[in-house]
C-alpha cells in the first residue's frame, strides 16, 4: 500500500510530507542520482549557471548577493551558489541561507557543511522554517530566492510564492528548478513507465521504503504544467521573463524538468 496522496486532504499533506523526507533524507542523495540517472546533477549545474551568483546581473549587486535557498535540504544548491560565486566570479562575500523545514535534510546539509570549503566562513547559514511563512526574513532583503524540487511538495504554493515575493528586494529574483510536463507523448509514456514502476521499486531495493518513492513519483505528476505554474508566478506579482514571446521558462530535458524565473518589479 502506499500513502494513497491522491485521497487525504490539505491539512494532512504537511505532516506526510514531513515523513517522507524525514525518512529518504540518509538516503536522499543516493537515490537522486540512481531515479534520475544522474541528470538532475546536469540540471542543477544548468540551474545555477544560469544564475550566475555573485556576477555581473543587471538588478543584483556585483557581489556579495544574499542567497536564500528555500527547501535547501542537503545543499544541493547552495554549495553549488558558493562554488560558482567563488571559481567563477572570485565573489568571496556571496552568502546562502539554507531553509528547510525538515530538520532531518538540514542536518545532511550541516553534516556536507562542516566537511565543505564554507565550513566557518559565514557564508552558509541554515534556518528551519516552513516556505509558506518566513516571518524570520525581512522584507526586500533577499537577492536571489530559489528553490529545487522543493515547491511541489508545499500544501499552499501561492502562500510560498508570496512570502518570496515579500523578501525578495525589488530587482530579486524568483527561481524554481522543478520536475514538469514531458513535451514529447512517446518520450512522456516511456517516462511515466518508468517513473511509475522503477522509481518506487528502486526506493523499496536500496532505501527499503517505498511508499516515501510512490509519494515523491505522485507529486511530480500532480504538479500544474509549465504554463499554469507561469501564470502562478505572475498572479504573485512577478515580472517574468521572456514571457512575450508566449513562454517565460525554460524546459530540461524535454520538459522532465524545467526553470522558471521572475523578478520582483
Ligand atoms: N533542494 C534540494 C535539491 O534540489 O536536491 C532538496 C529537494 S527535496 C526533494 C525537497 C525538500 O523540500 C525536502 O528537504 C523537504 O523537507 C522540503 N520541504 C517540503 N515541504 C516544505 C515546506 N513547506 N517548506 C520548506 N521546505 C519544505
């Protein structure tokens, strides 16, 4: 049996959630590389490259951006802002704060903090919170908020994308890297096969807990499409980008993932 997400209510969602990554957090790296065959590395690189923190973006301070990598869990994001800050840049000031709401993946990115380069530089910080109420922040303080294969598991994603577009100072930028909709009907029916069936069956193999699997291969499916996600961002009071041209995001690997950006006015 599996958590069976498709019936519990909203209210019911946080607290699944919160079991979920509380138990696939040892594991979580692991499997990332094994589900996705090691893309979802190509993508975040892509991701953050994108970004260019601590460069030469119109809007953003030169260097020293101030970071907030919201469901930052193990740091996959963060460490990758920071080395790119650092090589590319040669932006030693560039800050990220890591928010989590599971205290099980902050304590794996604590754990890859402490053996990391960043380890007592004060450019990592981590805080746990719920992405739907960062009382903690202030208002327009943020340079660049992001957020990785985190948003669709939020119960209140417009209540997120508020709180987003209140820290972010005006200029910041809103950035989520997300599992999307497959473009391609031939590409989508042998993805959702495989996502369906291996994905839960490696979780069960190496991680013994397939149910946390079924969940995360459920969450991606119900996650809106491309546009409507757009048009989520916006209604938020995002500018987006390129979305005169009738798009405003850029698919991954035929829309298995995609990026989308906005910009606080
Ligand atoms: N960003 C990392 C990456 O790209 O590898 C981790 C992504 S992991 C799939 C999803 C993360 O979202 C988990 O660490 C989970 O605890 C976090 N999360 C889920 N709901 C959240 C919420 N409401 N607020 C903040 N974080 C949340």
């Amino acid at each position: 049996t599996h958590f069976g997400f498709e019936t519990i209510d909203e209210s019911q969602k946080e607290s699944k959630v919160a079991g979920v990554f509380s138990s696939v957090a040892s594991s979580y790296d692991t499997m990332n590389d094994l589900m996705s065959l090691g893309i979802h590395r190509l993508w975040k690189d892509h991701f953050v490259r994108g970004l260019n923190p601590g460069g030469h973006t119109p809007g953003a301070p030169q260097q020293g951006w101030h970071i907030l990598d919201i469901a930052g869990g193990s740091g996959d994001i963060a460490f990758r802002m920071l080395d790119h800050a650092t090589n590319i840049n040669h932006d030693r000031n560039t800050h990220v704060t890591i928010s989590d709401i599971n205290p099980d993946m902050l304590a794996e990115g604590r754990k890859r903090a402490a053996q990391s380069p960043y380890a007592r530089t004060g450019r990592l910080d981590f805080i746990e919170a719920n992405a739907e109420n960062l009382h903690m922040i202030p208002d327009d303080s943020i340079d660049l908020y992001t957020v990785s294969f985190g948003i669709r598991n939020f119960t209140h994603k417009d209540m997120a994308l508020r709180e987003a577009y209140r820290v972010l100072k005006p200029g910041g930028v809103f950035a989520c890297l997300e599992f999307s909709k497959v473009r391609n009907p031939l590409f989508d029916f042998v993805y959702k096969r495989w996502s369906f069936a291996a994905i839960p069956l490696i979780g069960q193999v190496v991680a013994g807990d397939r149910d946390s699997y079924q969940y995360l291969v459920e969450s991606i499916d119900r996650f809106p499409s491309q546009t409507e996600w757009r048009d989520m961002i916006k209604d938020a009071g995002f500018l987006i980008p390129g979305a005169q041209d009738g798009k405003g995001w850029e698919d991954l690997t035929d829309g298995i993932a995609a990026v989308h950006k906005g910009v606080k006015p």
